[in-house]
C-alpha cells in the first residue's frame, strides 16, 4: 500500500469534547460560516492574548504596557496548551508536542483512535 506522510504544526479542536473549544469551534463557524481551519487555535490564542494586554493598560500607553509584557513573558495558556517561552522569546523546546495522525474517512483522528 501507499503510505502518505503530512505535517502541520497546527492543533485542530473541531471534534473536542471540551465545552470551551466546542464554543470556540461553534462561534468561529457562525461567524464565518466555515470551520476552523488550519492555525485558527494558534491564531484565537495570539490574538486572544494580545487584545488581553490592551484592555489591561487601564489608561497607560497601551503599546509601552505590551512590550513590557511581551518582553517578560515565560508562560501563556492557551485553549489547548500552553505556551511556554526562552528568555529570548522564541518557545521552549518542552512545551512543543508532536502527535501522530491517521486520515480516518474524512477527518484526522489521533493515531491511537483511528485505528
């Protein structure tokens, strides 16, 4: 048989059972009449966080209160992992997971579902 190998460094939530990436899955798909595609998690989580640190300026300079706290940034949770980050900013290698999946039908599943 032919084997086919992908890789994306995406996460796809479309089937989670978890209630808050369902919402993200469902407000997402009612906004744009598609689902999630790929890096829509990565980028819900960046965007999620920068708007965060605006809102937290109360009243200060917005872009000052975000360099400095881009510039001490160490951990961000995100909705499905977190985020961990080098003194330089570029991520630690051990927050970085690599999984395994099967084209199952239509969709991927984990390796260890889809068999």
């Amino acid at each position: 048989g032919v084997e086919v190998r992908a890789v994306c460094a995406c996460t796809d939530v479309s089937l989670s059972m978890e209630p808050d990436r369902q919402r993200f899955v469902h407000d997402l798909q009612a906004a744009s009449g598609s689902p999630p595609g790929p890096f829509a998690l990565e980028a819900y989580d960046a965007g999620r966080f920068l708007a965060g640190l605006v809102e937290d300026a109360e009243g200060g300079d917005p872009r000052e209160h975000l360099m400095t706290a881009l510039d001490g940034l160490t951990e961000f949770h995100g909705l499905e992992s977190v985020y961990r980050f080098e003194p330089d900013g570029s991520r630690a290698p051990g927050s970085i997971t690599v999984g395994r999946w099967r084209a199952a039908g239509s969709r991927w599943l984990p390796e260890e579902e889809a068999l």
